[in-house]
C-alpha cells in the first residue's frame, strides 16, 4: 500500500480558545494530505480538463491525543478502498513524537458535472488500484 506523508505545523488559526485544534482542522489537514498524493500519482492536472468531480458522501475523524499550536505532526493518506464509483481515503495523523493523535475515513464518489453518479475513469481507477 502506498502513503503520502505531509510534514505540517498546527498553525494558531486552527485552534480555539481551549489551546487545541478545532475538531474541523482535522479535516483541512486529511485534505492537503489527500490532494499532495494525488498530485504524487497523477500530476498537475491542467485547470479545466477534469471530466468528473469527487464530493465528499462520507467523512469520520476520531482524536485520540490532543494537538496544539504550534505543534509539528505527520498527516498520512493512503487508499483505503476503491470501489465502481468510490474512493474510501484513510488517515493517521501522528505528532513529531510518533504520538497518534487523529485517525479518520473520507468517502468521495465520481459525479458528473450534473452530479450524476458515475464510474470512476478506467485510467484513473487503475492508478488508484495500484496505489494500494
């Protein structure tokens, strides 16, 4: 299985007044994560040439260890499942300790530009295959 690791720091907007992070920072840091691989596999997509879009249907964080400004951690994205039409993203974010502190699941389904579900692009679904 292949995983994209991002080195990020907790920046001090993504806390709240408790000193920790949002609950919701977690889920901008699964994304930076998610998007850097899928650059890794695919590239610089040329702006306007992707024929389908992939929202989000699914999205589950737990937090296990606290995470504080301005902490450095490691957010690790990998592939966790590929189905017809779906991508299942896995998530670890662990402190630069090796603290766990975040695990978490997205679930993301190929739409067309009128939102209708679709398969996944053969290509892409092959890329994404040998991802895992």
């Amino acid at each position: 299985m292949m995983k994209h690791v991002e080195r990020m720091r907790v920046n001090w907007v993504d806390t709240d007044a408790s000193g920790l992070i949002h609950y919701t920072a977690a889920l901008r840091y699964f994304e930076v994560a998610e998007h850097a691989f899928m650059r890794a596999l695919f590239g610089e997509p040329p702006m306007g040439t992707r024929t389908f879009l992939l929202p989000r249907v699914h999205v589950e964080a737990d937090y296990k260890a606290p995470l504080r400004y301005p902490e450095v951690f490691d957010c690790a994205a990998w592939i966790a499942a590929l189905g017809e039409k779906s991508i299942s993203y896995g998530y670890e974010i662990h402190r630069a300790d090796g603290t766990l502190c975040i695990t978490g699941k997205i679930v993301a389904v190929a739409v067309d530009r009128s939102g209708q579900s679709i398969p996944l692009p053969p290509e892409v679904r092959a890329t994404l295959a040998r991802a895992m």
